[in-house]
C-alpha cells in the first residue's frame, strides 16, 4: 500500500484507494547563479567619457597636447631625451599594457561576477586618475630627484591617451590568455624592457616609493 502512495504522490494524480486523495508533491527548483551580462550597453561609452575626461583635466592642468617638436610619431625610442613620453609609443608603453593584464587580474578576483565592460571601466577610471596624479608638478619632480628621468617634464595629453589605449589592449588580451601565458608575457615585457633601457614597471615604482642610489647609479649606466 504504502508502494501506491509514494507512486500516487509522484504522480500528482488521486489515490488509488478509494475515498483518499494525495497531495501533489511540489518540485523545489535550484537556485539559479546570477551571472553578469558581458553586453556592452553604454559602457564603452563611459570607458571612452572617462579617458577623454582625463585629457581635458590634462589641458586644464597645463601639459602639452603633442610633444613641443611639433610632430607626432608612432614610435619614439630615445629614453634621455626632452621627446620621452611625449609621442603615441616608447620603451615605457610595455608598463601599461602591463598594467591592464594586472587589472584585469585583480578585477576578476575581486569583481569576477561584474563582467567584462564594468570591469574594463573600473580599470580605465583607475589608470586615468593615474596619468593625472603622475603628471602634477610634485610627482614630475619627484620623478626627476629620484630617477634617472633627468629630462622628464611631464606627458603630453596625446601620449597619456595612448598609455590608456595600451591598458585597454592588455586588460583585452588577459581576457582571451590563459592565465599563465599572460604571466609569461608580464614577465617577459619587464625584463626585456629592463634589458633594453635599464628600466621597467617594477624599478619605476620601486623608484618612487623607496629610491635606492645603487639602482639609480646602474639606470644611469654607473
């Protein structure tokens, strides 16, 4: 008997005795994980807003739309020179795709259920309050004290754009890498970077934070 209730129950239909009624077992649905749409929506357009926003706090702040050459390359290679920073590429544009490999690491671990895009915009707002804060009068002049960026007055507007765009295209490649070729590849632009100019991410932070003569002396070619 207790073989046809539990069938009867199952079922969701009557009691094969008669004069009894079963009740319809309901089905307890599993909790469904909310995930984060990867759509764009608006936010390239507040991604694009935030570094456009940044040139314009640029140009309020004094810095230089374009190097004062007068012209403007793709590349510009010379470090100890008054053209460093100032173009769309140089031996530091490595450092900033860098920089977007690790937002996006830290990103994931710390936001992995927003999405691509808002993470991108967190990244982008991040780097731009970066280009700023590095090109007030006091960090430029730190800069100069403690480094071996004599020469260094500050980025042109357009080479702070492009030091975005570089962040954009690192954050961009994390997302589709593995993770450990994108390790790889943080490891291999630092020292092959730090090879070619005796500076890199890592020395120009350990520079600014805590300077050390040795290392300024051996940048310097001592």
């Amino acid at each position: 008997m207790r073989l046809l209730d539990v069938e009867a129950q199952h079922r969701g239909c009557e009691d094969p005795r008669p004069g009894r009624r079963s009740r319809p077992v309901r089905r307890q649905e599993r909790p469904t994980r909310r995930v984060a749409s990867n759509r764009p929506g608006l936010w390239p357009l507040v991604i694009l807003g935030t570094a456009v926003l940044a040139a314009a706090v640029l140009l309020w702040m004094g810095r230089t739309p374009i190097c004062k050459c007068g012209y403007v390359s793709l590349w510009h290679g010379e470090v100890f020179s008054s053209g460093n920073s100032q173009h769309l590429t140089d031996w530091y544009t490595p450092s900033h795709v860098v920089h977007g490999l690790l937002f996006y690491g830290a990103t994931w671990l710390l936001l992995r259920n927003a999405g691509f895009w808002p993470r991108l915009a967190i990244a982008t707002l991040v780097e731009a309050a970066w280009e700023v804060i590095e090109n007030t009068d006091a960090v430029i002049r730190h800069y100069r004290e403690t480094t071996i960026s004599l020469d260094y007055f500050g980025d042109s507007v357009i080479n702070s754009v492009a030091d975005i765009a570089a962040m954009w295209v690192g954050f961009w490649l994390a997302a589709r890498l593995p993770v450990w070729l994108s390790v790889v590849l943080v490891l291999a632009m630092e020292l092959f970077v730090g090879w070619m100019i005796r500076d890199n991410l890592t020395l120009n932070v350990l520079m600014l934070l805590w300077p050390i003569e040795a290392v300024k002396q051996w940048q310097g070619g001592g």
